[in-house]
C-alpha cells in the first residue's frame, strides 16, 4: 500500500507514487514548505527533489535554518507539506529529533521498552531487548537512571537506543551524535553501520560534521541556505567500513566543505 | 603538620555546610570565593524542617507575647491554658469523637472531590467536546462561594452528614479541576510529536505521556484542594452541624470560651500544616525526575 502526502492541490503524486511502490524509495517532488502567512512567512524548504533509495544511507548537509529539520519532520508526517508530494511505501518510520526528547517521568529503560511495548513484545523480552540496546549505545548500567542525571550526549544515546527499537525501516536522525566526543562518536558510526546493514534499514542522517556524512552516506545531499534546495547530491563509492580519517574520506569531505563555505559566505555576503 | 591536617579537616567541614570559605589561606590559593556547587541564583538548599520555622516563629511570639503579660488572656489565651484546655477537653472525652467527627468529613469530602474533579479534568481536557461541555458549568461554579450555596444543598439534601460532604467536595472538585486541567493543556507539544513517531496508541498515550505528564498540575490543585476542604469544612460546621469541632468552637462562643475556640482554631492549624506536608512530600516523592528550584 502506498501513502501519497501531497499539498491540497497537486497534481504530480499519483505518478510518482507509483514509482515508488514498485522501488520502496522514498521521494521527495518539488517539496515546498512555508512557515506562516503574508509578510512574515518564512519559506524553509522551496522546491525539494530527492530520491531515497530502499535500504541506502543518506545524510544531509546544509548551513543551520536551512531545513533539514523541516524536511526530517515532513517525511515523519509530522508536518504538512505546502506544496509538492512526498511519497514512500508505508511502514513505520523512526525518528530521533535533534534535542533528545525523551520522557523525563520514565526511567532510560522506561523511555526504550516504551517503544517495544508499543510494539506488543511481551514483558521479560523487553527487558532484555532494552538491555541490549542499551548496551549497544554503551549505556549498560543506567537503565534505572532518569533522564535529568545523564549528560546531552548520553541522552543522544538513549533517543538512538529507542530509534532502533523501533524496529522501523525507516530511520530518520537529526544530528544524533552532535553531543558526542570523537572516540564513542567513532563506535556508534560503526554500530549503527552495523544495525543498517543487519536491518537492511533507509536511513535519513542530517548532520553538520562533512566527514562524518563522508563516512557514513551512500550519498551526501548538500542543501542550500534558506530556503533549503538540493544543491548538489555527491555519491560516495568507496567501500565500507571507511575510517573517518582516511584520505579518500577526508578528501571528499575537503571538496565538499569548500563547496559549503561557497553557499554560506554567498549568503552572508 | 598537624595544624595543616586540621585545617583541611575544617575545609571539608565548611563545605560539608556551605559556608562561603573567609580563609585567607583558600583565597592565596586561588580559590574561587563563591563555594563550589553552590547555585547562585534560586532559593539555595532546602533547610531542614523548613516548613516549620514559621509557624515555630510564631508560637514563640505567642508564648512571649503572653508570658510577658503583653497579651491580655481575654483577649487571646496564653498558649498553656490552651494546652491544658485541650488536656482536659480530651480527658473529658469531647475532644476526641468532634476530631473524629471533622476528619471524616474533611477525608471523604476531599476524596470524593479530588476523585470528580479529576475525572471533570480529563474529560473537558482530552476532548474539545468534553471541554465545551464540562468547562462552562465548573467555572461558573467557581464563581460562586460556597457559603452561597449552602441554604440550596440544605434544602436538598438536608442537615445529614451527606450535604456536609458534598459542600466540602464542591469546594474541592474546582482547584483539582483548574490545575489538572491546566497541567494536561500545557504539556509539551513535543512530547505528543514523540509520542507519535514512537506511534503509541490513544490509551498508551493517555496512560504513559498525558496522566504523568499533567501531574505537576494535579499535584498544585492537591495542595489548593486540601485547604479548600478544611475552609469548607468549617463553614459546614459553623453553619450548620451539632457535632465537630467547629461546632464545639460555636459552642464555646456562645458560652465565652476563648480557650476552648482557640483550641479549635490550633487544631485547625495543626490538621491543614499536617496535610499540607503530607501533600509536599508526596508531591516531592512523585515528581523526583522533576528539576525545579525546588531541589
Ligand atoms: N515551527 C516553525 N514555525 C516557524 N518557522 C519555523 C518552524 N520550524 C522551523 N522554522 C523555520 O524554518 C527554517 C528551517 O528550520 P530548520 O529547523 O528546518 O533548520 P535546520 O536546517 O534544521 O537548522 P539547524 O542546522 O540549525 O538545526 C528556519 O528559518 C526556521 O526559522
Ligand atoms: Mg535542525
């Protein structure tokens, strides 16, 4: 079954939705998204075409304000679309918002069997699926832990904790590991890059670290400053796992930040 | 040697009780002057038994007051007559059964009316139907005194313990409705974008993010509530009632026992302070992944 959320008057959905139920893709036609009405509307996305292929890893790259959250938040359908189509065969999507958003009254193992309670698995089996993730995230030890006493990055690792036991096959992360120091940062890439390919999961990664989305992407959007178009879509083949530091990682990214700093200084000037 | 031991022993201690270090030596030692892990903005550290100091103040004013003759016993009895007042009254065994008698109707009267509005709450504050339905009636409600209604709730329900409770619940059912209510509607919008891309159904929704959510709300119309309930309950047993101990103080007006309407009024004092606490602590308890200036 395929879900077409589409602006009121649209006319291109049907076609594209077609598309992709035969491919499972997630696409994004001519998105636009406006913010308010008359003079003080903000335009954050205008005119958003991108193709998610099934099980690809696509990351985000773009100056802050530019909408990469908005657009996150559309593909969830949290949002309605001003104009454009979004268009993905319809299955659970995960999303991690960009401040951890975890339920302060639950307890860390609260906040992740929450998502597998949903999911109707039954109660000794969450436990010890929620350990497991925690353990994956590194988190062993706070399970019975309130959100207030860990730190922003441990709180990342919880929301991603929860995101994974999801179990959806769609993951959206809005700066996930923004919060964390290089070395765990450095884990989790490989975790996660783990659990991707276990999953056979379509992830959705924004983020503002280019080497990070060098790492991690099977291609590396770069979206232009407000209001966010596609600017340029860069394929990244080289084999995986790839370090972060390696040169053919870090040269892309190189070629990718000069392009950056060109549409943030083109903006400013 | 052992003077340095003992001033790092006095150090700790200072901190032990944050005390802003005056030392000399600390400051030398290019310490910040400002005690670590002390906020400072906010109220500080919670003081021990705080909650007791002023009314302790004010028992000291009182017991000075009248030791030193400033306070005419006729006026206000001295705090030991009323000791003994209150001795003899339950020796006598007519404290006791009126006590038992006003904390009857203080308990069921808050509990129906933390129960109904509760409920009132969530109806009005889940659905817009339920709101345009229930919100209307509670605040016209809330604006008429309680004392205002009495003559009808009499003509209905009579002078039976019955009308008592209800009065006292009607007093009771509007702070646990505003608050909840409050607390419900105020929830963060985020949480309920969570709780949707965790797609957690209505009741889970209700059960794990709403309820815990707005009980922050509940728990400040609680403390309203349980004032309301005492102030209900003595216009209840001042109005009308042949037992209790507003109506023991009735009496006692009427024969110029001061110390027997003073007894009544400490006891008042006394039963809304105990339950405000109980009410505080519980809130503490409940509400401990809350960070507030509070902790
Ligand atoms: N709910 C909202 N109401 C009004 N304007 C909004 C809202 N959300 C976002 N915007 C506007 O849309 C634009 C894009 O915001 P968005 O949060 O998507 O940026 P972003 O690319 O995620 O930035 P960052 O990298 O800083 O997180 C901003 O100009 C912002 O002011
Ligand atoms: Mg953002």
């Amino acid at each position: 079954m395929s879900l077409i959320r589409a602006a009121k008057p649209q006319g291109t959905g049907a076609r594209v939705g077609d598309a992709a139920r035969a491919s499972g893709a997630v696409v994004l036609t001519d998105v636009v998204k406006r913010y308010g009405r008359g003079p003080g509307a903000v335009t954050a996305l205008d005119g958003v075409s991108l193709r998610v292929e099934p099980g690809s890893f696509t990351c985000l790259l773009g100056a802050s304000g530019c909408g990469k959250s908005t657009l996150l938040s559309l593909v969830a359908g949290l949002d309605d679309l001003t104009a454009g189509s979004i268009d993905d065969v319809e299955r659970p999507v995960a999303m991690m918002f960009q401040e951890p958003a975890l339920f302060p009254w639950l307890t860390v193992a609260g906040n992740v069997e929450l998502a597998l309670r949903v999911r109707g698995v039954g109660r000794a089996e969450r436990r010890q699926r929620a350990a497991e993730l925690l353990d994956t995230v590194r988190l062993e030890g706070f399970a019975h832990k309130r959100p207030h006493e860990l730190s922003g990055g441990m709180r990342q690792r919880v929301a991603l904790a929860r995101a994974l036991a999801q179990d959806a096959s769609v993951l959206l992360m809005d700066e996930p590991f923004g919060a964390l120091d290089a070395m765990t940062r450095d884990i989790l890439h490989d975790e996660l890059e783990r659990i991707w390919r276990e999953r056979e999961l379509t992830v959705l990664f924004v983020t503002h670290n280019v080497r990070e989305a060098v790492r991690l992407g099977d291609q590396v959007v770069l979206l232009s400053s407000r209001p966010g178009r596609v600017l340029n879509v860069y394929d990244v083949a080289m084999d995986r796992p790839r370090r972060i530091d390696s040169a053919p990682v870090a040269n892309l990214a190189a070629e990718i930040t000069d392009a950056l700093r060109a549409e943030v200084s083109r903006h400013a000037g | 040697m052992a003077t340095a031991v003992k001033g790092v022993e006095k150090a700790v201690e200072r901190r032990h009780h944050e005390i802003p270090p005056v030392d000399d030596e600390e400051q030398a030692a290019g310490r910040a002057s400002r005690p670590r892990g002390k906020r400072r903005l906010g109220p500080g550290k919670a003081i021990p038994f705080g909650y007791l100091i002023g009314p302790l103040l004010l028992l000291g004013v009182w017991f000075w007051g009248s030791a030193a003759g400033w306070i005419d016993p006729r006026v206000l009895t001295a705090p030991w007559t009323v000791a003994t007042t209150a001795w003899d009254l339950w020796e006598s065994g007519r404290l006791g059964p009126d006590l038992l008698v006003s904390a009857r109707r203080f308990a069921f009267g808050l509990a129906f009316g933390v129960g109904a509005g509760l409920v009132l709450a969530l109806v009005s504050g889940l659905s817009r139907w339920g709101e345009a339905i229930v919100d209307g009636p509670v605040q016209i409600k809330r604006s008429i005194p309680n004392l205002a209604l009495l003559p009808l709730l009499l003509l209905w329900f009579g002078i039976d313990e019955r009308m008592k409770i209800i009065t006292i619940a009607l007093g009771v059912l509007i702070p646990i409705y505003l608050h909840t209510h409050n607390g419900l509607r105020s929830i963060d919008g985020r949480y309920a974008e969570l709780a949707e891309t965790l797609r957690l159904g209505p009741a889970a929704f209700i059960g794990r993010v709403v309820l815990p959510g707005a009980l922050p709300g509940f728990f400040l119309g609680l403390r309203f509530a349980v004032t309301a309930s005492w102030l209900s309950l003595v216009v209840v047993e001042q109005v009308n009632a042949t037992s209790g101990i507003g109506y023991m103080m009735l009496l006692a007006g009427t024969y110029g026992q001061t110390d027997v309407i003073i007894v009544g009024l400490v006891l008042y004092g006394l039963l809304g302070l105990g339950s405000d606490a109980i009410v505080r602590i519980a809130q503490r308890r409940v509400l401990s992944w809350r960070r507030t200036l509070e902790d």
